[in-house]
C-alpha cells in the first residue's frame, strides 16, 4: 500500500464498499458524538467523510488533533445508511472507518477560518494567503484558472500558433505606464526594466519571419489597482500576425475567446460568432463608452435639435455654444415614484453634474420641469429619436460632447440598474473598432495618439499627409465583454516612412523616434511583413468567468492596494552591502507616507 493514500479524498464511491484504503489530507471539520468522532478529511479533490469509534486505534489522538492538521488513514470503506447520506458530496454515500491513525503535521490556532467562505478582513487573508488559498471558493478559482489557461493554450496551437517566451529582462519603453527599473551591478548606473508588455519582442518576431506567435505573457506596470487591475504584474495571452488584415485578426481571436467562454460558461450564454463591431464614436454616443455592456438594451440618442432654439434656456443656449444633449431612454420608467427622479438627481450631482433633467411621457405629451418648457412637437421629436411611449421616461445630460457622453453612459448604467433590465447569465462580447488615431489635449492644445502609437493609421502615409489629425482614424480594436475591456490590439506600423510621420504629427522628432524605438525602428528599415495582433487579458477573463468582482479573488499571490505583498514582505529594504554592489545610495522620504517628495525635502 502506498505510503500516504491509494486514492484522493474525492475519489471514493459505492463501488469501492469493502475496500481497504488509505487516504491523506487536512483535518476540514471534526464532529465529536462521544463515543463516535467523525472528520471531514480535505484535499485537492474534495472531501470524504473519516469516522472512529471510541475503540479505534489514535481515537484520542484524533480527538486532540487540531483542525487543518494534515493526517494519514486507513481503514475500511463502508457504505453510509440512507439517512447519513451526504448527496452534496461526490463521495456522500460512503465513510472510511478508521483502523490506523498518522498525524502527519500539526497545525497551530488559526488566524483565520477555512472551513467557511464568509468574509473575512482582506490584509489577514493576504498575509495568510496559503490558508486562503485553502477555503473551497478561493481554492476552485484558482483551480480554474489554470484549466482556462490550458484550455487557451490548446486552442492557440490548434490555430496554428507558436508559443514563444520573450525576455523579462528588457529595455524602458514608454508604452503608457511607469516601468519597474532593475538596476545593473555590472553596468552602474544603468537599468534594466521588467516588460509592460511583449509589444516590441512579438513585433520583431514577425520581422524576424515566424508567422504567427504566441505567449501566456507575464506583464509588470508600475500603476494603481483597480477592481479589475493588479497592482505590479498581471497574465495576458499575447499574440501577434504577419501577412493579416484587420477582419482576420478579429476572425481568429473570436472562436478561441467564444471557446474559451463557452467551456466554462456553466449554462450561462455567450455572444455568437462573429461578434459585433461597433465604431468608436457609435459606442460613445450609444453607450457613452468605449467598454459597453451589451447587457445593457439601452441606447442613448442625441437630442441637440429638439432643444435648438427651445424656451428651454439652460439647454438651449448650452447648445448655441457647442455643447450636446444626449437622451438616456427609462422604458417603463413612467411608473417609478417622484423619489427615484429625484434619488437620480442627487446622484447625478454627486458624479459632478449639475443635475439630471427628465420628462415623463403619457396621454400623448410629456410633463416634468423641462415639458413644460418645451412644444408638443419638439416632445415628440424627442419621444420618437429615444423610441419611446406613454408610460416610460427619459433622462438629459447637456455638456460639452466629451463630458455629455461620460454622464450619460452612467446615467445608462445606473437606470439599467434601477430598472432590472441588465441580462442576466450572460457574457455579452462585441469589438470597438475604429479608433481615432490621435486626441487633443485640452489642457496643453497639444495633439498626442490617442490609443496606441504603434498603429497603422487607416489610409497609410496619404492620411498622415492629407488630413486633419484629429480625424484620422486608426486599425486599432478592443474587445469587450460585459462592459469590461478584455484586450486592445492593431494592425501595426510597420513602414519607417510612416512610423517617422506619425510620431511626427504627435510631436516627435526623428531622433527622439530613433532613441525610443531603435531596436524596432532599425528591423523595420530590413524587411518587416505587415502584421498585428491583440493581448487579452488572462486574469480578466477568470475574473468574469468566476463571476468575481475583484481580480484578487482569481490571483494565486496577489498584492493589496498599496502594491504590497503581505505575505512575503515586499517590497523590503535590502543591506547597504547590496545596494553598494548595485552603485546605488537611498534618499528617504521625511515623511514615507507621502509617496512622492515634491518639496525636494530629502534627509
């Protein structure tokens, strides 16, 4: 017999009564009837149910073991009368009574449970990740994260993909975020820094005449969390092109992506192939974002004319000065009481609106505040552009287009909300396409790429020459799924010429082209094929797929907030011996919770 266990705690059934085994893991929960004790035995694969009677060989060493001490059984497997069967188990119609008894490992008092996945206060659970990482919940999203990994991984190759590793160790590029820097001992002075992205290794593949790559691409941005963003690292599926179009970049992603979703959906529906594409600019005037959540029915319609000229003066005259009116539909809205208009009011001026406008519409006409100040005609108008009826409602945000567009896709959200009309048990995909290549800086009137400055601009070189910057758009894409931005990607620019210009329009001279993006700039000038490709993010599509609102709950390791590792203790201070083998001297913060030193006051 083996010298730990013949089978796994979630392996034993009916069919194994009789049996002699042996099996191994954690005390789960222990249940004391007197003469009879009774353990719940945890492991990898599930949990089966040990008993001892008082007459059993270790009874009182199994009474005093601790809960998550891990022991070694063996004994008999019996078949559990009808009225203890556990049918919430795989292993519930079965027991092993116990004949022998190993404590293999002690465990001491617990900081915190594991036997439950009810709340617990988030820095003991990051400290104590491995106990964590114990609880069922936790522990099945990890678990399944690996399997989606594996699962893209076979899809990837079965495309025809070649799976490439790219270095860790690189070069500082400005792709958007801060850089990790990795300071060199034989160069002093001098750093290395941990990639952002693979974006410039998979490009250069291409140039160096491998046809499509791959990568499960580990990622290092010095950057804020979020919700759906880890601080310091985070797992993409990196992919790269030669010799493609726009259509078959997004033709080869879509069945991995819907594959992927629909292995581990659990009954809930995904989007079907080919997914829809939505231009830039409809997404922000329907949805007034650039990440929609198709779940969501509601469209926003832009209603300037109707207040153009109207007795509606706080409207109107906005518009005589360039701003926008967009409409946010509430169908069904009519029948909310005058406490929800005005719960959405105050809300809406908590975001930094001025208010949240709205008309009722019934017997034909409309009432509210901004009815009457407007004529049966223009109501209709207003009514028939938002394709609504008698007995629903529609909301107004007036702004400049940028900030109309902002507010109103909350306003969106939140009525979707309030209304119950978001879909439930599905993953809702569709493509943002057509991005505009650059963007105005309104605070330095300064033109900058808007998106990614590594992108074809949509009409080449002629484009770049010929028409207004702002424009011009570019073969940039996203995909999103349920209002959560899963990957960006482009075609590439991959002439000089082009790359040259391009920057140029943004500001940069040649040379300040020729220091950033040597390595990429000089490949180009030897042959590059066209080529492109996309990054989805692999701990967002757990994330969604888990049905987890935090991005921390899919993550093995993860840090807290203030990009620390509780458990291990980092970042840490290292011996002035190392830092002198690294030529690097520390200047402290006086006061470390700042963060920064804008006063320049160093010790």
């Amino acid at each position: 017999m083996h010298a730990y266990r013949t089978h796994n705690c979630g392996e034993l059934r009916l069919s194994d009564d009789g049996q002699q085994v042996r099996l191994s893991g954690w005390i789960h929960r222990k249940r004391d009837h007197g003469d009879l004790m009774f353990v719940d035995l945890r492991d990898n694969f599930g949990l089966t149910q040990v008993v001892a009677d008082v007459s059993s060989a270790g009874f009182v060493e199994i009474e005093a073991a601790s809960l998550e001490s891990v022991i070694c059984v063996t004994g008999k497997v019996l078949k559990r009368t009808a009225d203890t069967i556990n049918t919430s188990l795989p292993t519930g119609e079965v027991e092993l009574q116990i004949e022998s008894f190993e404590v293999l490992s002690s465990a001491d008092t617990l900081p915190m449970p594991v036997n439950q996945d009810a709340g617990y206060p988030e820095e003991i659970r990051l400290r104590y990740r491995f106990l964590d990482l114990r609880r069922e919940e936790l522990h099945s999203n990890i678990l399944l994260r690996s399997e989606v990994i594996a699962s893209i991984r076979r899809r990837m190759v079965e495309s025809g993909f070649t799976e490439f590793q790219t270095p860790i160790l690189t070069a500082s590029s400005p792709e958007g975020a801060r850089d990790y820097l990795v300071p060199s001992r034989i160069h002093p002075g001098e750093f290395y820094a941990l990639p952002q992205a693979p974006q410039q290794f998979k490009q250069l593949l291409m140039v160096a005449g491998f046809d499509r790559y791959f990568q499960i691409a580990p990622c290092f941005r010095d950057e804020d969390a979020r919700a759906d963003r880890s601080p310091g690292e985070f797992y993409q599926l990196d992919l790269e092109m030669s010799f493609v179009t726009e259509d078959e970049v997004l033709s080869t992603v879509e069945p991995v992506l819907a594959g992927v979703f629909e292995e581990f959906a659990k009954g809930r529906e995904v989007t079907p192939t080919p997914f829809p594409r939505i231009p830039y600019k409809t997404s922000i005037l329907e949805y007034g974002s650039d990440k929609p959540d198709l779940r969501n029915p509601l469209k926003i319609v832009d209603v300037s004319d109707a207040f153009r000229g109207s007795d509606f003066r706080i409207f109107a005259q906005s518009v005589e000065k360039g701003s926008v009116v967009r409409a946010i539909p509430a169908p069904g809205g009519g029948a909310q009481p005058r406490s929800w208009f005005d719960k959405l009011n105050d809300w809406a001026r908590r975001e930094g609106a001025a208010g949240l406008g709205y008309i009722i519409f019934e017997n034909g006409g409309g009432k509210g505040p901004i009815a009457r100040n407007l004529d049966d005609d223009r109501i209709k108008q207003i009514r028939e552009t938002a394709g609504l009826a008698d007995g629903d409602a529609v909301f107004f945000a007036c702004d400049t287009a940028d900030d109309a567009a902002a507010l109103a896709g909350r306003v969106r959200t939140q009525v979707g909300e309030d209304l119950g009309l978001i879909e439930d048990g599905a993953f809702r995909f569709c493509w943002v396409v057509d991005y505009p290549m650059y963007e105005l800086d309104q605070d330095t009137s300064r033109i900058d790429f808007s998106h990614n400055p590594f992108s074809m601009p949509q009409g080449g070189l002629n484009a770049l020459n010929a028409e207004d910057p702002l424009e011009i758009l570019a073969h940039q894409y996203d995909i999103v799924c349920n209002g959560i931005e899963l990957a960006s990607g482009a075609i590439r620019n991959h002439l000089p010429d082009i790359m040259y210009r391009a920057f140029d329009i943004a500001g940069y001279g040649n040379k300040d082209v020729e220091e950033q993006f040597s390595g990429l700039l000089n490949a180009f000038k030897f042959g590059a094929p066209p080529h492109g490709g996309i990054a989805p993010g692999i701990d967002r599509i757990v994330m969604l797929l888990a049905d987890e609102p935090n991005i921390r709950e899919v993550v093995a390791f993860p840090m807290n907030q203030q990009a620390q590792d509780l458990m291990m203790g980092a970042p840490a201070p290292v011996e002035s011996v190392r830092l002198r083998e690294l030529h690097l001297s520390v200047r402290t913060p006086v006061n470390k919770d700042l963060g920064s030193d804008p006063d320049n006051r160093f010790k």
